[in-house]
C-alpha cells in the first residue's frame, strides 16, 4: 500500500509538473472535503452529463414539426389518428427505434435529477453559509443554473406536442397574455400567431438543443473554475481553519471516488428509465386545442407555479382599456420574479446584517447555530411545498373525496400560516438544540454508573464528551441563547476521534 502511494503520489507530481493547469503546481494535490453533502454537486453534473448525451442521440430522430400527419406506426389505438410531426417522431423513437424508449426515460429521469440535485446542492449551501465572501459570485452563478436548468427541463417537456405538455404550452401562453402592454405581442411572437400557432415547437426545439444546452455548459464551466479557484469551505474539526483546506487530493484519491460516483449516477438513470416509466405520452394522445386532461400535473420542478395559478383567486382589474388579470399575473409572473430576486440578494444582505461582508468565510456553519437562518430556509422550503401540493389540488379532493373549494381555501391558510409557524418552530428547535449542546458539553456525557454521596443524594457520573460530529463544537457555544455562533476557537480532538 505504501509503495502505491508513493508511485501515485509521483505520478501526480509528474502530470503536474507537465501541465501548465496550475500555479506553484498544486492543481493535482487540490484538497476536496469528504463529507457526503458535498457531492450533491457532482450528482447535478454528472447527471447533466447524461442529459448531453441520450440529448444528442435523441435529436437525430426528432422532427420539430407541427404540421398533420397521420400515424400510421405499430402502436394500434392512435393508428390513423392526424398527429402533429413532433408527435409522430416521439411516437416512432418509442416504438421504433431500437432502444428509444429506453433513451427517451433515461433522458427524462436526467433531468428531474438534475433539477433536485441543483436544488438541494443550492439548499446545503444556503443552510451551511457557503454563499458568503468570497463566494457571492458563484452562488449567483448556481441560482442563475438553476433557472435556465427549469426553462430548459420545460422546453423539452414541450416538445412532444401531446396532451398534457400541450396543456403546460396553453397555461404558458395565458402567462405570456397577462403581462400588460406587452403581453399580447410577445404570446403572438413566440407561438407565430393566435393560438396554437404553427411556430413554438420548432422555436422551444432551437432552445432546448441549443441556447440554453450552451448556456448551462457556459454557466457550468465558470462555476467549476471559480470552485477551483476558491478554496473549498469545510466542517470545522482539528486542523480545519480558515487558510486551509482538509480533504482528499484531487488525484488519484477524488478523482477514483468522482469516477465512481459518475458511473453509479448513469447507472441508476438508466435503470430507472428501464423499470419506473415516465411520460407515456401515447396515452396522453396528441395536442388538440378543443381538449383538456384531467389531473393534469406538470413535472415536479414547476409544479409550485400551477399551483401558485390555482390558489389565487380571480382576481381582474380594468384599467385605462386593459385588463389586468391578477390571478395570472402575481402568481406565475410576479412570485417567481421575486422569489429569485431574494436568492439573488441574500447572501449579500445577510453578510451585511452580520457584519461579515469584510472577512473572508472557509468554515460552514452548523444549521442550529443559525436559527434565523435555517428558520427562513425552512418557511421557504413549506412555502414551496404549499405551493406543490396546491398543484394537484384536485387529485387530493378526488383521492380523499373532500370538496375541491374545501383543500383550496385550506391551501390558501397554510399558505400564509404554515411559513410562518415554520420559521417559528425552527428558530426555538435550533436554540433548544444549542443548549441542550452546551449542556452536554459543560457536564458530559452520563456513564450509567450511579453514586450516592454522603448526604445520601444519588448522583450520576459523567465523563468528557469525546465523539463529535463534523462541525460539532468542542467548547460551550457563547451564543447559546442568541443563536449567534461562538467565536471561541475549539479545543482539539483527541487522536482517532
């Protein structure tokens, strides 16, 4: 094993001192944290890397057109049904061509995984404080991801031109007709006329193979240079402090344990796509305009917006020859504009109201130790959730047999009070966890052994805490009823703890 290391360790030495990719060359000897939640990153970009590829196989068998045709495939109850190209084309990847099916799922599964690996690499960053300087910079460049990762997701979900995707494209273009002044020119630019225009499948197919695909692979590449060029921010422990960086070197160690995640990643795509279907769109059948689907429910990453469109109530205003329809306008035009607006802003308005904007942060932050915090992350996070379970409102009344007004008007409540309730409730858990911490920590852990003392009082004996986990403090927490965290630096741990 020693002799391994030695001739990996020189070969890693040579490789860099050959390759100009490094100062001082150290690029190769680059420290990555071990810890599991910061791989929730590399499953974003690996699964990003399965979307590129099924995405490339896909597009030499898709037709992005709208013109009628009529089927004629294997699949026997559309057989002479008038379908749209697009329909027709997805219909022939699925049926037949060799390994399409299992092409078109795994691309699927790509991308809802994608989504929610973004989404949660995004929230173990906001809980932890890995936002702050000097890190702002990339945080913007992950929230600016994950948008363009949801316009891409429902550019492609579009693309079919069935049923249910043409029913997401008719709620787009209400969307599109609520913005005043504006709106009516640019729903008749995007869908190349009135409604359904003969225009959009094509004009979402050049975004979905080509704008936005190099947008994301732009907005990647930046972000991985700035996070090799930044230090990584690490759980507090012995030897973790500000100016380093503890973890595995880049290569071989990270770069084997990478390699592995990614094969394990394309792995569980594929088998997912080839056990759990998704998106049967044959029975969905094709787009026609004098139709609607029942339950229908757009994939999970916009289901908040449908359901944003269902809570609120119908609310127009008429004004100067227009009419403003609020109903649309604020929930599918107004909240998502604002709630990127507060992701864009935060890290900068917190680092402010901390006074941490003038200091450099490598270290995280445990998320009891930042009760408010962790207590707006959470309301954020019950405010969605509202939100998504309001998108299938009437699955619920249908399921549960309850009045459709009756879950809409609870929604609504739980809406405005859930949030709320959740910051509240998170805030206190965090305190109360802080201090039940500091209590464990000034009088250590019990042993099970009971003592009697000479007044005849038993007493349980305690022992100093020896284990902690990563972050874990080592000393009593100065700002245990604040919620501040301490500023004492920790004592060490004992070796092999």
């Amino acid at each position: 094993m020693r002799r391994a290391g030695e001739r990996a360790e020189r070969l890693a030495t040579a490789l860099d001192a050959r390759l100009p990719l490094s100062q001082g060359g150290s690029l190769l000897r680059k420290a990555f944290p071990e810890h599991w939640s910061f791989l929730l990153g590399e499953i974003a970009l690996y699964s990003f890397m399965v979307l590129l590829v099924t995405g490339v196989w896909l597009t030499l068998f898709f037709e992005p057109g709208m013109r009628e045709v009529v089927y004629s495939g294997p699949y026997a109850p559309l057989r002479g049904v008038l379908v749209s190209q697009a329909f027709d084309s997805t219909l022939h990847i699925s049926f037949d061509v060799r390994g399409g099916l299992l092409m078109r799922q795994t691309h699927h599964w790509a991308a809802l995984v994608f989504v929610a690996a973004i989404g949660l690499h995004m929230l173990r960053i906001f809980f932890t404080g890995a936002f702050r300087r000097p890190r702002e910079a990339n945080w913007a460049i992950g929230v600016t991801l994950f948008a363009v990762s949801l316009a891409e997701g429902f550019a492609g979900y579009s693309l079919p031109d069935d049923l249910l995707s043409g029913t997401g494209l008719r709620i787009a273009q209400t969307i599109m007709l609520s913005i005043p002044v504006v709106g009516t020119y640019l729903a008749f630019f995007a869908f190349g006329g009135q409604w359904p225009g003969m225009e959009i499948i094509g004009r979402l197919y050049a975004l979905h193979i080509l704008l936005l695909p190099g947008l994301l692979i732009a907005l990647v590449t930046v972000h991985l240079i700035l996070v090799f060029q930044l230090k990584h921010t690490q759980w507090r422990g012995p030897g973790h402090t500000h100016r380093n960086a503890v973890g595995k070197p880049l290569f071989p160690q990270f770069a084997g344990s990478s390699i592995g995640l990614s094969l394990t990643v394309g792995g569980v795509l594929v088998l997912l796509a080839g056990i759990a279907q998704i998106n049967p769109v044959w029975n969905y059948g094709p787009y026609r305009a004098d139709q609607d689907s029942t339950a229908s429910q757009p994939d999970w990453y916009v289901g908040f917006l449908e359901g944003s469109l269902r809570l609120v109530p119908p609310w127009e205003t008429n004004f100067a020859g227009h009419t403003l329809m609020w109903n649309v306008l604020l929930p599918a035009v107004v909240l998502p504009f604002l709630l990127f607006a507060v992701l864009y802003a935060y890290p900068f308005v917190e680092q402010r109201l901390t006074g941490e904007w003038h200091r450099e942060q490598y270290l995280c932050d445990r998320p009891r130790e930042r009760p408010v915090r962790t207590g707006l992350g959470v309301a954020g996070a019950v405010f969605y959730g509202v939100l998504l379970l309001a998108g299938g409102n009437d699955v619920i009344a249908q399921t549960f047999r309850v009045s459709v007004n009756a879950i809409t008007w609870l929604l609504r409540i739980a809406l405005v009070v859930g949030p709320v309730l959740a910051f509240l409730v998170t805030r206190w858990l965090c305190r109360a966890l802080t201090a039940a911490e500091n209590e464990r920590l000034a009088e250590g852990v019990p042993t099970g052994e009971i003592r009697q003392s000479v007044t005849g009082a038993y007493e349980t004996d305690h022992e100093p805490v020896e284990t902690f986990r990563p972050g874990a403090p080592r000393r009593t927490l100065t700002g245990a009823r604040t919620g501040r965290p301490s500023r004492t630096p920790h004592a060490p741990e004992r070796p092999g703890r």
